[in-house]
C-alpha cells in the first residue's frame, strides 16, 4: 500500500516503522537492537544486553507469578479473619440480647450475608487494592513487552511465568479450595 506524504512523497506501508531510534518490526523476529523494552532509552543493542533484558523479563514473571500466590494465600487468611471478627460480633450482640432475655430476628440472615458479602476491613481490603493494582501493572508491562513482537521476550515471560506456575502455583490454588 503506497500514500503520499505531505509533501507529495510516496511512503510505503509495507515495511518497519522509522522510529527516533530505529526500526520497530511489525511480525515476529530475533532481531537485535530495534526493540524499545518500555523506555525510549531501554534498547538492547548487543547479545549481552539482549540476555540481560530477557533474564530479568523471566524474573519479572516470575515474582508476578508469587505475588498471585500470596495474594491467593491471604484472601483465605483475610476470610478467616473475617469470619472471626463477624462471630465475635455477633456474640458480643448475642449476649446484650441475653441480658433482654430476646433472640435478634436477624442473625440467621447476617450470618447467610456474610457468606455472600464479606465485611470491609480496611487492613484487608486496601492490601488487596494494591497487590491487584499491582498485578495489572505487571499484565499491562507483559503486553507492552510482547507488542514489540521480539520472540526472545516472548519466550523469557511465558517460560517465566510457567517455572512461576510451576513454584508458586500450589499455593494459589490451595488458597481457593481452603475456604
């Protein structure tokens, strides 16, 4: 596909877009050099620099892959701890209504309503904000990552995130059948 600059220049579509420093492969490649990994200045030129930038794109899939885990383990502590502090609200109510020799009519239905919607506990909650915040981080920088469609990046996260399954993952999946 051809198109005329404004100058009256016919560009061509069909090649790698000039960028101020270099050329961004539109298809899948090996190439070096050309691929922009999050910053203007962040540009693996050499092997070295390539290895170094695809290690540490492993590693950071690897702690995302963690981070899952632990999060996956403290929303089974966090509902624990949720459970706990609605019984113990409930019993400091219940022995108020004993002194009035009467039974709350709604304590069926607060204890059924918990198990649909747990309490807001600020030093659960905002945790959870932050660690989810933090995983979208990561996805968002992973996309970012493979948009550049550098195969040797590509690989790094999806190896990365499978030895990150592989460690990490028992635990995530533990915390979804200990409720």
């Amino acid at each position: 596909m051809q198109a005329r600059d404004s100058d009256g220049m016919i560009m061509s579509m069909d090649g790698a877009m000039d960028l101020a420093s270099g050329n961004m492969l539109t298809y899948l490649h090996f190439t070096i050099g050309g691929d922009i990994l999050w910053f203007e200045g962040w540009v693996p030129q050499g092997p070295g620099a390539m290895f170094g930038a695809c290690v540490g794109l492993f590693l950071l899939a690897l702690v995302d892959r963690w981070i899952a885990a632990c999060r996956a383990m403290m929303e089974v502590h966090w509902a624990k701890r949720a459970q706990i502090a609605y019984t113990n609200k409930l019993n400091a109510n219940g022995d108020s209504e004993k002194k009035k020799r009467t039974v709350p009519p709604s304590t069926v239905g607060n204890t059924l309503l918990l198990r649909r919607a747990p309490p807001f506990i600020p030093a659960h909650d905002i945790v959870r904000g932050i660690l989810h915040a933090g995983q979208a981080a990561f996805s968002f920088a992973f996309m970012l990552v493979v948009m550049t469609f550098q195969l040797g990046f590509i690989i790094s996260i999806i190896v990365g995130l499978g030895v990150g399954e592989t460690l990490f993952g028992r635990y995530a999946h533990a915390g979804t059948t200990l409720h």
